[in-house]
C-alpha cells in the first residue's frame, strides 16, 4: 500500500546505500571527518523519519499490515549498516555487532513464528526492548560522528553507550525468550 508513512520506511531503505557509500568515497573527494558528519546526519535523519512514519500511520490512520512489517526490516537493515560499518572502521568490536545483529535477527525469528501460531502479544515490544533501542540509536551517530563536540568526547560516549546497548540486548533477548518458552514448549510438543 502506497502511503505517507510507507513512503518514508521506504525512504529510509533508499538512504542506507548512500549511507555505506559515502565511506568509500575517495578521501580527496570527501575528507574522513565530512564522511564522518554526513554519515551521522544520515543515520540521524533515518532514526527521525523512523519516528515520525509511525506517528503518521496512527494520526493519518494509515496503518496497514505491510507498513508493520516493513518498518521493522528498514530499521534493523540501517542498524545492521551502520554497525558493520562501525566494525569495519574499528570504532565497535566485531562481538558487539554480532550480539546487537544477531538478537534482532532472533527476536524477529521469534516474533514471526509467535505471530503465525497465534500467540504474538507474548512477545510484544516491552520496556526493556526500548531502552535497548535508546542506548542503540544514541550511540551509533556518536560512534559515526567520531570527534569531540564541545570538549565532549562522542567516541568514548558511543562506546559506553554501544556497551551498555548491547548488555541491554542480551537482557531483552532473554526476556522475550523466557516469555515465549510456555509457548515455544506447548508447541515443540505437537
């Protein structure tokens, strides 16, 4: 369904090429630090238009069962990006990207199969899972930005940050899991 909302979640895939490509960039073309601030605002923009497609869909009543699904895919698709990215220029350790990657391929793993037996409010966005996102999306455009802002060093911010998300997501996993397991285990038995 083409509407304001879908749009701008298809935006948001649009941008993540732009958002990889600017790294490989030749540096006489693009100095590291305009890499650095591009990328950022890139990632920053793609986080505000993930906000303001959901806003829209419930003002504009456009919500519909692909945007619910398509929202999603944009936001793990631009976080994956960024995180590899982030490893590649040795700003993230390589397991922070894997656990942070790899919960989110699980959780929707198990939402989807939730979702096709039924049982899909068991593992509904919970208050753990935002504060992961939180601490996520406040520290990848710190880790991108890479320098300091008003004597403020973003790096050593992003970092504890990108930690502290990634402990985070380790928490949330094991609570979605541990609220699916009844579930899981009555239909594991069939």
């Amino acid at each position: 369904m083409i509407n304001i909302p879908n749009t701008l979640t298809w935006a948001r895939i649009a941008l993540i090429p732009i958002f990889v490509g600017i790294f490989y960039l030749p540096d006489s073309w693009v100095s590291p630090t305009q890499k650095n601030l591009f990328a950022t605002s890139v990632f920053i923009i793609a986080a505000i238009t993930d906000w303001f497609d959901g806003y829209l869909a419930r003002a504009l009543q456009q919500t519909s069962a692909f945007g619910a699904f398509l929202d999603p895919v944009a936001d793990k698709l631009m976080v994956a990006a960024a995180l590899i990215l982030l490893v590649q220029l040795a700003r993230v350790d390589a397991i922070i990207a894997v656990i942070i990657i790899g919960r989110e391929i699980t959780i929707s793993a198990l939402r989807e199969w939730m979702a096709r037996v039924g049982e899909s409010a068991s593992v509904a966005v919970a208050y753990i899972g935002k504060l992961k996102t939180a601490a996520q999306m406040t520290a990848i455009p710190l880790l991108l930005y890479n320098a300091p802002l008003l004597s403020i060093d973003l790096r050593e911010v992003g970092s504890i940050l990108i930690y502290i998300a990634a402990a985070l997501t380790l928490w949330s996993m094991g609570y979605y899991i541990h609220r699916a397991m009844p579930r899981l285990a009555k239909h594991m038995d069939r």
